[in-house]
C-alpha cells in the first residue's frame, strides 16, 4: 500500500532539529560542527548508494529525531581522552539513528500508522517493501559496525543477544494483551523488548572506551530511559493505542482493566475526559517523575562521568513537563466550561 505523501514543513523540521540540539549542547558544547556536518554527509553517502526516488526519506537526516545520533556522545563527553574516541562514537551516533528508523518503520508500518509516516516526510515507502527497507538498514548497520570493530570482537556477541531479543518480542507481539499494563514488570519487558537494540548504543560504547563490566549498570539505565520515551508517546497515542489493542501505560487504567470492543464517538469522549478529569495527567506526571528518578539512581551506581548525561535527562523533562503544561490548561479549561452548565 502506499501512502501519497504531502510536503513537510522544513522550517518545522529545522526547528526540530534547533530544539534537539539546545537539549543535547544545554549550557555545554556536547556537539561540535563537525559531529553535525558528518551525520549529514554520511546519510547523504547511504542514500546516493540506493538511487531509489522513494528510499530518499529513509535517509533524510531530519525525517527522524535526531537526538539517537547525538546520544552516544553524551556517553563520553565527560571523559578527560574523549578526544581518541570521537570518530568511532560519531560512527556508532549513524548506527543509533539507522536504529531509530528500523524500530520506527516497523512499528508505524505494523500498526498501519500511515499519518505518523506523512508527518515524518516518509510517506512514499510501501508497505508490502517493508522487508527491503530492514534489509538496507541492516546491511548499513552491519557495514558500519565492521568498521569499528574488528572480528572476532566480543561486541559481536552483544549484537546477535541483542537482536534476538527484539525478534523474540517483536514475534510474540501479537499474543500480548493490551491490558499487560496492569503488570508493571511483565510491561516493562514488553516495552524495553520492542526498543532493545538502542541498548546496542551504550553496547558499542563501552566496547570502545574499554568498560564493558559496566554493560549491567548502562542496561539499568537505558531501560529506564525507554520507559521514559514509551511514557512520552503513550500519553500521546491514547485513542490511537486503544483502537489498535495496543499495550500502553493508559490502556488498563483508562479503561478500568477491561478490553475496551469498540470505538464510537462516545466512548472517545468517555476516554478523554477521564484522562483530563479522572487523574490521567496526575498519573503521566507521577510516572514521568518515576522513570527520571529512575534514571538518575541508575547513573549514581555507574562508575563513569555522566554528568551531560543527567543534564539533558534534566532539560529533557523540564520540556516534557511544558507539554504537561499544555494538558493541565486544557483541563482547567474543562473544569470552569462543566462548571458553566449548572
């Protein structure tokens, strides 16, 4: 199936792309010039290697958050040498993005999301070239990773661990409940399954800088940091996760730990207003406040520099916290409008 895609607005990527780096740089230089010209000529070297009209989008720098590119960096920029370590990291940033666009393909493809593609400028790819698209993107990851570490490098072994992990969830996806939600544990491990492979970042990372024995300690971390962003767009995919039975951090609570069978315009309602008026916002802050928490628990038991680490995780959440903003006014909005109608 393809989708006619509309054209994006550049100057809202751009600005995107502005906001990404003012949370990554924060008041520091995390990022310099040069790490940014050679994310953009890189992908641009993929894509000329592939003269297909449509695979363009697949490769554009700005079609996919580009905070995955710039996240390894945060992982040594504390260190004293980082210096020796820059042009390997800028190698696994392109890995971490090609990460992205496989794990965002897939799901947006799987859950027939074809707007999400629209927004992303993606929306020429096919459906039924799904398979072709994962197989480009594995090749570049498994072409750059030759790159960087030199067989019979133990990263191998993380690789392949790793990647079976993802297939593993990815396979039993369909045989979950949307209501795996009420188990806190087991939708954990849903939901960190579906984003494994960005722990695959911190895995080439440690095997570049040499710490691989802290593997453990970074697993900890970055699995609360995906619970972080499933929270981000959980609470944006409400109706969306619900109509697909999709697992969500809302689905159970929202609908009282029962499979909510069909959709109409008053159950829409219901669900709304039980999320603006019904603790829905309470919920997200509480969990929003848990995961970073989490987070930073997780880096003080780490025996390496992550203070850029923890700066972005802050400014991060002082963002998320804007958007929370945005859904307590609509809320207060609600309140003084029922309010009105005796």
């Amino acid at each position: 199936m393809k989708v006619v895609s509309d054209s994006f607005n550049d100057m809202h990527k751009r600005r995107y792309f502005n906001d990404t780096m003012d949370i990554i740089n924060y008041n520091r230089k995390t990022i310099r010039y040069t790490d940014i010209i050679f994310y953009f000529r890189t992908l641009k070297e993929i894509r000329l290697k592939y003269p297909f009209k449509e695979l363009e989008s697949l490769f554009e720098p700005l079609n996919v958050y580009p905070f995955y590119y710039f996240m390894p960096f945060l992982f040594i920029s504390d260190l004293h040498d980082k210096g020796q370590y820059i042009e390997r990291i800028r190698y696994v940033g392109i890995i971490s993005t090609l990460i992205a666009r496989r794990a965002i393909l897939t799901d947006l493809f799987v859950d027939e999301q074809y707007e999400q593609l629209i927004s992303r400028n993606m929306g020429d790819l096919k459906k039924e070239y799904l398979g072709y698209y994962l197989q480009i993107i594995d090749v570049e990851i498994n072409n750059i990773a030759s790159k960087i570490f030199i067989e019979p490098s133990s990263f191998y072994a993380f690789y392949n661990r790793r990647f079976n992990e993802y297939v593993n969830t990815m396979l039993m996806e369909k045989d979950i409940s949307p209501l795996i939600g009420m188990d806190e544990g087991a939708f954990k491990k849903y939901a960190v399954g579906k984003s494994i492979l960005h722990l695959l970042v911190s895995d080439m990372v440690l095997h570049i800088i040499k710490k691989q024995e802290l593997t453990h300690q970074f697993d900890n971390m970055m699995k609360s940091f995906i619970m972080y962003l499933t929270l981000q767009d959980d609470v944006l995919d409400i109706m969306e996760d619900i109509q697909k039975q999709q697992p969500s951090h809302f689905y159970p609570w929202i609908s009282d730990g029962k499979i909510i069978e069909r959709i109409d315009e008053n159950v829409e309602k219901a669900v709304l207003l039980k999320f603006y008026l019904g603790g829905g916002i309470e919920r997200c802050e509480d969990l929003i406040n848990k995961y970073v928490e989490d987070i930073i628990t997780a880096v003080k038991k780490i025996n390496h520099p992550l203070k850029s680490w923890l700066e972005v995780i802050e400014r991060m959440s002082l963002k998320t916290k804007d958007k929370l903003d945005s859904f307590k006014a609509v809320r207060d909005e609600l309140h003084f409008f029922l309010s009105q109608q005796g």
